[in-house]
C-alpha cells in the first residue's frame, strides 16, 4: 500500500526506518567486527572501535587450531542430506495429494502438520534409547535421519502448496498435443515444479543448519555440527570473544548468504502458503 | 485424471510420507509412555518396574515444576506480544517508499538466520556480559552499575534473546499481508476524514488479521520447544529461575539420568501442547476459514 509522501516526512520516515533495521542488525554487526580484532581490543573497556587493532588471525586460528572444519563438515553433511532425502520421500507424496486429491488429503495433510506440534522433549529419551541399541548416537547418519523426519511435514506442505499452483489444464493440453508421460514429466512438470523445489530445499536447509535441540543431545564430538559446537564453547570470560566471534560468523554466513537468496520466497513457505 | 489405477498408484506415492511420520510420531510416544509409568534410573539399574503415578506426582509436587510451567508460558506469551506488536510497527514503518527498502529488509530478516546457539552466545559475551560486555559499557558510561542480565532477570534476557530472533519472522510475514492492502481503500478513507489510528484500526488491522493468526499459531509450535537459547546461556540457572519444561526434562533425563520421571515430564510436555494448540485453535481458527 506504498503512497506518496511530502519529502519532508518522506527524509524522517527514511532515517527512522533505517535506525530501526540496523538496531536489529547491530548484534551480528558487532559480532563480525569483534571477530576481526585482536583478543585485547575485543575486550577492552570502553569498547573499542576506531581505535581497535584488526586482524584476520581469528580466522585462521579458529580454522587450523580446533576441529571447526570437520564440525564445519558435519554441519553441510547433515543439512544438505536431511533435506535431499526429504525432498525423495516428499515429492512424490506431495505431487499425489496435489495431482490426485482424495476425500481425506486435506485431512492428512492437517495430520502430517499435528506431528509438528509434538514437543521433541517428549520424544527424547525413546529415541536415544533407540539410537545407542542401533549405534545412532553421534554419528551423521543419525542426524540425517533425525532432522529429515522432523522437517518432512514442512518439505510436503511447502512442495503441495507449489504444486498446487500448477494448472492441471497444461497437462491435458500436453496430452492432446500427443506428449507421453515421459515428455510430460521432462518438458511440461519438471520446468514448472522446479523453483518451488528448490525454495523448498533452500529453506529446508536453513531450518536444518540451525537446528540445536537434536544436534546438542544426539551428539557428543564425531558428528557434531556448527550448532552443537557453538553451543558447547565453554563459558569463554572473555579470553575468546574474538575467536568466538570468528568462529560464530563462519557458523552462520552460508546461511545468511542462503536466506538472503530465498528470503521472497521465505514468507510462503515458512506460513505453509497461508501468506503470500 | 481419477481413474483407479491412477487413484492406486497415489496412494502408494503418500504411503512412504504416512508411513514414516506415524513411525516417528507413534513408536516414541508409545515408548515415553510406557517408561512415564515405570521406575527407570539409569544411576540404579538393579531396581526396575511399575511405580504407578510415581513419577507424575513427582512433577506435580516439586515447585521446580510450576515454576518451570510458569516459565514456559511466560516464554511463548512473551515472546509472541513482543513480535506481534513490534512487528507490526516495523512492517508499517518498512512499508512506507523509503530508500534502499531492498537493502533495509535483508538487514531486518538477518538475525532469523542465526542459529540459536550463535544467538544466545552474542547476547550472552558480546552484550550481557556484566565485564566485557557493551550494555556494561553504556551503564559505566552513565556512572550506573552494569546490570546482571542472566543472574538477575534470567528469563526476562532469554525472552528479549527468542525475541530478537523472531522479531524478523513475524515483520516479514506482516509485511507480506501490508503489501496486498489497496492503496485506494486508504485513500477514500482519508478522503472521507478517517484520522491515522482511525484508518489502522479499522482497515489496516482487519486486514493483517490473518497474517497475525499465522504467525502467533507457526512460533508457539516453535517457542514451546525452545531449547538451546537456554543450553548456552543461564542452563536454566541461577537454580531453577530460567527453566522452561523441555529444559526442566533435560536436566532429568542427561544430569539427574532419571529416564521414568523424564518420560512422565515429556507425557506433561504433549498434554500442555495439546492445551495450547486447543486454546488457539478454538480462539484464532476462524481467522484462517477464508
């Protein structure tokens, strides 16, 4: 509903809106100029900015001294796996209730969704009971299977509200010009699902990059990811913020740099297509 | 399209989706259940076997409990009116032709993307910290003594912590709905002499109702389950004072190893989710009908 200002009103809505996005912004601000700083100067009081002395040795000692790379590792393995094998169970369920619907999808959909509403606190104990008897504790493979499960309601109703939007009137169309099921999926299906895919995967790997209940309680050290590792950082009374701060900003800049990419698509699929 | 071999073959594509999400949902719970109504302590493998209601009178008896209960409510209310109200203030705000709006929304949207363990340490050392931390800077500054954050108000620092995180959330989804409002609507209105709180009242926030509904009932699934907020600053300290449930049930299950009373704490945890959704369901649900 943007109007018209008066320029004047028009200049103070602009410093206020801009004041207001960089407060938000400010704590990631600080922390990625705290990362480059020297350990005193990250700490001195008063803080220091202009003065501060600067330097990249964060990073390069946070990625040669600890094991941030194989963390680093754990963390793509575990994000990108989850949401691919997701992504195959999901499809061809998603595309069936959109294409195909029955009396009862709109139920099992609501259904698939209520699973969500399980506190993952009531499903802890069983499972890591479950996992130590299959050898699941702290390894990738577990995660993977975790992560995929509690995201896969999502990954459906993302992918069904995507592929709903696809006309079946093109089909028939296809149909008529004599294309067969195959030319149908290649040229017609495929082209048209693919950007809500690939919203649905982006999101998805956001959402399973960040995850830290099942990260901090299925792992201990092999197949900890970013988030359990952070989370872990020994209380560092300020010996460590700069290291701290360069290994947090490693943590979370693909995701920025991801979400940034998918952030028109976010609202949709965050509200389960409830908000366009 | 709904021949029946077509109808066939749907169904075998849902099949795989039910199938594991029933596994996971059910098999545990049943599990959890079962371990709620027995005598299970990993410290003391010896003594097994049904305690009846032991465990749950536990909960209900220990003050820890309520105070957890309290705590968890407190969270998810917290949280929401901080979001929901500043939210809508800042989608206003953003809504207006500003310059850079492109620019001004990557930034907004940024701390939604910060992993929750990542959140809670930047607030916790960069900001907290009663020694090293910039809010102690700005105290000092004023000649005040710096405030001690997570001693003193510890669930009052996590609460503004989740609140920084979602705050995004919920001014990007209440933007979204602020775009598709007619900018005609609000122009007869002004026309006919509606003063600016007079035009929000009645056709600004009747139409973001829904978008509102959406984002109260999407974070209360999330704010329930908050966890590693808390795991990486307070430990649901000083005492007890920052313990929400699902921490409340960690603490039994990883520190106290007790896995009866933490099963019966996860059995609670389902029930007062039950509650919640219950409550929203039957106070927003209208909102969504179209």
């Amino acid at each position: 509903m943007a109007r018209a200002l008066s320029p004047r009103r028009k200049l103070i809505t602009t410093l206020a809106a801009w004041s207001v996005a960089l407060i938000i912004f400010f704590p990631v601000l600080w922390m990625i100029l705290t990362s480059f700083k020297t350990e005193a100067s990250a700490v001195a009081m008063p803080p220091q900015f202009l003065s501060a002395s600067w330097t990249l040795e964060n990073y390069a000692d946070v990625w040669a001294r600890s094991d941030y790379p194989r963390f680093f590792l754990n963390s793509v393995v575990i994000a990108v796996g989850s949401t691919l094998l997701g992504l195959v169970i999901a499809i061809p369920s998603a595309w069936a209730m959109a294409f195909v619907p029955g009396r009862k999808t709109k139920d099992l959909l609501m259904w698939m969704l209520s699973t969500k509403m399980m506190p993952a606190v009531a499903v802890m104990i069983p499972l890591y009971l479950i996992f130590q008897r299959l050898g699941l504790i702290d390894t990738k493979l577990g995660l993977v299977l975790v992560l995929m499960l509690m995201n896969l309601p999502i990954i459906i109703w993302m992918l069904y509200t995507y592929f709903k939007e696809i006309p079946g009137e093109i089909l028939e169309a296809a149909r008529m010009d004599g294309a067969g099921l195959w030319n149908e999926i290649v040229y017609v299906l495929t082209p048209m699902a693919l950007p809500g895919i690939a919203s649905t995967m982006l999101l998805n790997i956001i959402l399973a990059w960040n995850e830290a209940f099942w990260t901090i309680v299925l792992t201990t050290t092999k197949a900890a990811p970013l988030s359990a590792f952070i989370a872990s950082f020994s209380a560092p009374q300020g010996l460590f913020y700069a290291k701290l701060s360069a290994a947090s900003a490693m943590a979370i800049l693909p995701i920025l740099i991801l979400g940034w990419f998918s952030q028109k698509q976010l609202v949709r699929g965050l509200t389960f297509g409830a908000v366009k | 399209m709904s021949t029946h071999s077509s109808r066939l073959a749907a169904r075998m594509m849902v099949a795989p989706s039910v199938v594991l999400l029933l596994i996971w949902m059910i098999v545990p719970l049943a599990m959890t259940l079962y371990y709620s109504f027995r005598f299970y302590r990993l410290l003391s493998p010896d003594r097994t076997g049904w305690t009846g209601f032991t465990n749950y009178v536990w909960f209900f008896n220990s003050p820890d409990f309520w105070l957890a209960l309290f705590n968890t409510l407190a969270l998810v209310g917290g949280v929401l009116i901080i979001t929901v109200v500043l939210g809508i203030l800042i989608a206003l705000l953003i809504d207006q032709p500003v310059k850079g709006q492109g620019f001004l929304r990557i930034l907004v949207i940024a701390p939604f993307f910060v992993m929750p363990p990542v959140a809670a340490s930047i607030w916790e050392n960069l900001f907290m910290h009663p020694q090293n931390g910039l809010f102690a800077a700005v105290a000092q500054g004023f000649g005040a003594q710096p405030i001690l954050f997570l001693e003193q108000y510890p669930m009052w620092s996590v609460i503004g912590i989740v609140s920084w995180e979602w705050l995004p959330f919920a001014t990007l989804i209440l933007l979204t709905a602020l775009q598709s409002l007619s900018s005609e609507q609000i122009e007869a209105a002004e026309m006919d002499g509606a003063s600016a709180f007079a035009r929000f009242r009645y056709i600004v926030l009747p139409h973001m109702t829904r978008a509102i509904t959406v984002v109260i009932l999407i974070q209360t699934i999330f704010l329930l389950g908050i966890f590693g907020e808390i795991f990486t600053t307070t430990q649901g300290g000083p005492g007890s004072a920052s313990t929400t449930l699902p921490y409340m049930i960690f603490k039994q299950a990883i520190a106290a190893k007790d896995i009866g009373r933490a099963a019966a704490g996860g059995i609670i945890a389902v029930i007062l989710a039950n509650i919640v959704a219950y409550f929203l369901m039957r106070g927003l649900g209208r909102n969504l009908d179209n």
